[in-house]
C-alpha cells in the first residue's frame, strides 16, 4: 500500500466493535464476582472483567476523540441503545446452556470457559495482527491488549482441556457448551461494513485471514480435551452490525441504569 | 467429630494443598504469601497468579506442594528456640567493622 495516500485512523465504528466486544464481555464475565465455582476462579473471572473493561476504556477514549460533538467514554458506553452497539452476538449470551433460563442458580462454568476460549483465540490473532496496524493509537491498544488475552487464553484453554478430559459430567458439560456456542463463531468470519471499511483503509484486519490460525487453535484444545468439534451452519448472528439477541437489553438494563438515573455523576 | 459436608465444597476435599511463594522484584528472594488448593503444579501456578500476584506483588512464582514441607513440632520449641535466648555472643556485635566495609 502507498503509504501517502494510506488513511491512519481506523474508522469509529471498528473501534466500537472492538470496544463493544471488550466491554459486554467484560460486564458478563464480572457476572461471577462472588459466585465463583472457587475463590481463585472469582478472582480470575474478575481480572479478566477489569481486563475487558481496561481495553474498552481505551478504545471507547479514543473513539471519543474521533467522533467529537462532546462524546466521552462514558456517553459512548452508558448512553447507546442495543441497535447503537456492535458486539459479536456470542459475548451477549447467558452464562447458561440455551434452554436453561437465564438466572444465577442455571450458570454453567463450562459455558463460561468455552466461550472465553472462543473469543479470546480470535483476540489473540486480532490484537497479533493490530499491532502493527498504521494507526499508531490502535496498535499501541493492540500491543497492550495482546498480553492480557494471551493470558485469558491460557487459562480457558486449560480449563477446557480440564472439563472436556475430566469427568463424565464435566465432559458433557463442555460439550453441550461448544455445540451451543460455536455456531455463534460464524459471526466472526462474515465481515461487517465497519470491517471492510477498516480493511480497506489498511488499518484494520481482514478477518478471513485470521480464520485458519484460529481453525488450528480450536481443534488443537479441542483434541486434547477429547471434545468433538459440531458440524457448522445454520443461522449467521449479527449482534455487531446491532442486531442482537433479547439477552443484550437486560445486560444493558443493568449496566447502564445507574449511569443514566444520575448522568455526570462523579465520586 | 461431625463435619459439615456442604459446607466443604468436592474440590477442596480433593485437590491438594499448595504453599505460594513469590518474588516481589528481580535480586529478591521468594517469600512465602499463602497458601491454595490445586489440581495440579500448572493448575496451582495460574491460581497463584490470579490471587497473589494482581496488584503488581510479583515477578516470579513458586508453588510448593504443602505435603512436600517438613516443619519443626511446637512441641519442640523449649529444645530447639529457648536454648539461643541468652547467647549473646552469637551476634556479631563484638567486632570493630571497618568504614571501608560499609552496609552489612
């Protein structure tokens, strides 16, 4: 690419989507603050949230900046509607298998792990590649992220491997969890205007670049957690072109109505 | 005596005790910080680091599985403690340091 001509900032609807996925993640996974299967795993689940929450802060900061007209991270998280955001589908959903109702007593660690091990392969490649993006702001975010998700990766890949070659019920636990949520991965391999938009620029990624190293991150855990990997297809999600599931209005509802019961507040 | 099994969740009762030890800074010895319950070394490392390590205390981990520990009896501790109380002499506080020296 001509380097003079390359435009050197990603567009704010990219930068949304990556800070939307951080931060609804993040808000989900912070879900477990008390409620941990063990102590050690609460506060696991909780550095991960902060870790979340730390990279949608920054993304949602410079957005900001981009977009002008008075916006702060604050009015970029608390005061957007479910069609404003542009989260993948997958990190919305319940702690839960999908026909359990969504309450506290129905959380299932396995889909918790599953899920954090799906996302955090993808991020790990994402942030890899965002790191030497032309928007300097953006690859500095990236190189910053990557740690962390490298982190987050070990650790559900471990557990994954744990519960899938552990014991019947753990098995079956993280099977039932992978053939529910895998088909929400398909999400990640269709790209949105904001995408195509960010890749074109060149400061993005195309993410069908990414879909091989992440094919071989997945079924190298799933092998060796002796889990079958479920046949694709099916219904393609768009929770990040803001059409979402019932399950993002409530965790808005909880997160945001305290922002907007008393807006400007500061303590 | 009567214990609660609810009250004792399965993995505790079969997951082995860990001893966590960590370094605060490069030069510095590891010291010991607490303790976890763990299936395995990996397991118990990862826990440690989650727990002990999250608000910048560390740079390096060891975990030590607690069976592994031989430790002194209380019992023990007129023979073994009470007899150095009164020697003095054992501290290095007799002799002249030369300035040269400097911090010992």
């Amino acid at each position: 690419m001509d380097a003079s001509t390359a435009v050197s900032t990603a567009p704010t609807n990219y930068l949304l989507h990556l800070a939307d996925n951080a931060l609804i993640l993040g808000q989900r996974n912070a879900e477990w603050c008390g409620h941990g299967p063990i102590i050690e795993e609460d506060l696991s689940m909780a550095n991960n949230s902060l870790d979340l929450i730390g990279q949608a802060r920054l993304l949602y900061q410079y957005a900001a900046q981009q977009q002008g007209q008075g916006a702060t991270e604050d009015s970029l998280a608390y005061f957007r509607d479910v069609p404003d955001f542009r989260n993948y589908t997958l990190v919305e959903l319940p702690h839960t298998p999908p026909l359990a109702a969504p309450a506290r007593a129905d959380r299932d660690y396995a889909t918790t792990i599953v899920r954090n091990f799906l996302y955090s392969a993808l991020m790990v490649l994402v942030w890899e590649r965002l790191q030497a993006s032309p928007d300097a702001q953006l690859a500095a975010i990236a190189a910053r992220s990557l740690k962390e998700v490298h982190y987050h990766l070990r650790h559900s890949r471990d557990w994954l491997v744990r519960f899938g070659d552990g014991t019947d019920e753990s098995h079956a636990r993280a099977q039932a969890a992978l053939d529910h949520l895998l088909p929400y991965t398909a999400e990640f391999w269709t790209p949105s205007p904001a995408e195509t938009a960010a890749q074109n620029s060149g400061v993005g990624v195309n993410v069908g670049d990414l879909q091989a190293d992440w094919n071989a991150l997945v079924d190298d855990a799933l092998a060796e957690a002796t889990l079958t990997r479920p046949v694709p297809g099916g219904y393609i999600t768009q929770g990040k072109q803001g059409v979402h599931s019932e399950h993002l209005g409530f965790i808005l509802a909880e997160m945001q109505s305290l922002a907007r019961a008393h807006p400007g507040a500061t303590w | 005596m009567s214990t609660d099994q609810k009250s004792t969740a399965p993995a505790l009762k079969e997951w082995p005790l860990w001893e966590v030890f960590v370094r605060s800074k490069q030069g510095l010895e590891h010291k010991h910080c607490g303790s976890l319950h763990a299936s395995d070394a990996q397991h118990a490392l990862q826990m440690a680091r989650d727990v002990y390590t999250r608000r910048q205390e560390g740079v390096s981990i060891w975990v030590v599985p607690s069976a592994a520990i031989a430790a002194s009896d209380p019992g023990d501790k007129e023979e073994f403690f009470d007899p150095a109380a009164d020697k003095i002499y054992r501290h290095p506080t007799f002799y002249e340091i030369p300035d040269e020296v400097g911090h010992m």
